[in-house]
C-alpha cells in the first residue's frame, strides 16, 4: 500500500471440505473470465472496423 488507500478486493472463492479429514477444507479460486470476454469482442469489432 504505497498510498496509505485500502482496496478492497473481491475474489469468489469455492470452500470444499476434504474427504477422510476433520475440519480440513480446500480453498479455490473461481476464474471470472467475463472481462476477458469482452475485451476480446471489442477488439475483434476493432480489428475488423480497422481492415474494413
């Protein structure tokens, strides 16, 4: 934090318990790939807005 402002980050987070152990739980990120989703629209609607 080099400006001294908190950011509070969200992440999903996926919560399992591990089988044949007590009180173990494994801990997953999920993948948000929505954002990557657009940015390759938009740049496909630029490549072809570009060689057209």
């Amino acid at each position: 934090m080099i400006s001294g402002k908190e950011v509070a980050l969200q992440r999903k987070l996926k919560i399992e318990p591990i089988e044949g152990s007590y009180n173990s739980y494994a801990v997953k990120e999920k993948r948000d790939w929505s954002g990557n989703i657009y940015l390759a629209c938009v740049a496909a609607i630029l490549a072809i807005a570009f060689f057209t």
